[in-house]
C-alpha cells in the first residue's frame, strides 16, 4: 500500500529544531515552490496531485476553494482501488472548511477565544485521523489522509511554539502508527510556515519526507507524481 500523510504548513525549521524522527523518517527535506507566485494550499496541493502547476487554471476559477480535480487528473486514476480524505483539490469537506474561516473571523471579531478556534480544528482533526487509520486497515492500494491542524492552528499560534510543538507531536505519533502499513510512505506539506509575532504565515517551501533512501534534491510539489505512480500494481 502507498500511503501520503499530507500535512498542511508543516515548517521544515520546527520539524528539525523539535527533531521528531517518524517525521523526517528515512530522508526529508524542504519542497522547490519557486515557481508559484505564491504559495497557496489549493494550488499547491491540486499540483502535487496532478502533476502538473495549476496555479494559472485555479486563479481564473471564481472561487479557488471549490477547485476540484478529476480523479483521471491525479495519480489516483494510476491505482485500482484508492481513498483521498479530506484532500484540497480533490475531496475536501467544504462545510468544515468554511467553519474554520468564520471560526478566525471571529476571533479577530473577539466573539471567541483562540481556544475556542482550536477546539473546532481539532474535533474535525480526530475525525479524520479516525477515517485515515480506519482505511489504513482496509484494502487500498494508495490512501492519503489530509491534516490541516498544524496550517489552520498555526495561522493564530505559529509563535507559540510549545502549542505548535504538541500539534508536530500528534502529527509525529500519526506517522509512526502510518509506518507498519505502508509499502511507500510519503510526507509532504504544501508550504511551512513563519512566525509573525505570535501568529503565522506561509513560509515559501515546503516539507517532504520518504521512509526509502531516495535521493531527492530540493523536488518540486509535481515531481512526486511519477515516484507515485510508478508504484501502480495496475
Ligand atoms: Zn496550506
């Protein structure tokens, strides 16, 4: 079984500096966005799927959030049998994700507190880390789990380092669980993040990491589509 743990804003500099191992497995580094003129999670992850920029065919769409791939697009349409949870781009539950966006409107509003934020991220959080290990155990070729907590936290607490690092926590115990399962096991992250006071913003790099010794020099987000097809049993 191929299996992605995507994480989004997952910084490179707090995975080394908190040196969590299930994280960097076997080889990690950071991802190649320059040729994004920003690095967006919509654009970013529907790139890494398809194989190919889409920054150019997203920006025309009226509402970048409700892109959506075919699955023929994506490396998915490689395998028999698939399931992408809860993937930007692809399969994303719009409903949570515009939850959230109010959920920090309102706490710039000071109608709740960024306690109150992080509750809501993390009951969408155990949801899906509870449909991830359940199709784990299930007869796939290829899962990928979509984990938001560690962009849509960090937006209001990057700064605040211990928090982010319980956050890195969780995401290291999901990957060491991942890691007896799977034949390939591919992290990646659409961009890191930076501390802007006690906030944070989209760094401009990425975060991957391979439990094989693959060498990989600074790889773009589409370089990873042929490394995962190539693993069809089709
Ligand atoms: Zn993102």
């Amino acid at each position: 079984m191929v299996v992605i743990v995507g994480i989004d804003g997952l910084e490179y500099d707090y995975v080394k500096e908190f040196q969590f191992p299930n994280l960097m497995q076997k080889n990690y580094g950071i991802t190649d966005l320059s040729e994004f003129e920003e690095p967006r999670t919509m654009v970013i992850w529907s790139s890494f799927l398809s194989g190919k920029n889409q920054e150019k065919r997203i920006l025309a769409e009226k509402e970048m959030w409700k892109f959506r791939l075919g699955t023929e697009e994506t490396f998915f349409s490689r395998f028999n049998k698939h399931i992408a949870i809860d993937v930007p781009g692809y399969t994303q539950d719009m409903e949570q994700h515009n939850k959230e966006r109010q959920a920090m409107k309102d706490f710039f509003a000071k109608k709740i507190t960024v306690e109150d934020y992080d509750k809501i991220v993390f009951e969408h959080h155990n949801k899906i880390k509870q449909k991830f290990f359940e199709s784990l155990g299930q007869d796939y070729d290829i899962v990928m789990g979509y984990f938001n907590a560690a962009d849509v936290i960090g937006h209001l607490s990057f700064g605040v380092k211990s928090k982010m690092k319980i956050i890195y926590k969780e995401m290291d115990d999901i990957v060491k669980r991942t890691a007896e399962k799977a034949g390939m096991l591919l992290v990646i992250s659409d961009h890191g993040m930076k501390a802007i006071g006690r906030f944070g913003d989209h760094s401009t790099y990425g975060f991957w990491s391979l439990n094989k010794e693959i060498k990989l020099e600074k790889p773009k987000p589409m370089d990873f589509y042929d490394l995962i097809a190539n693993k069809t049993n089709r």
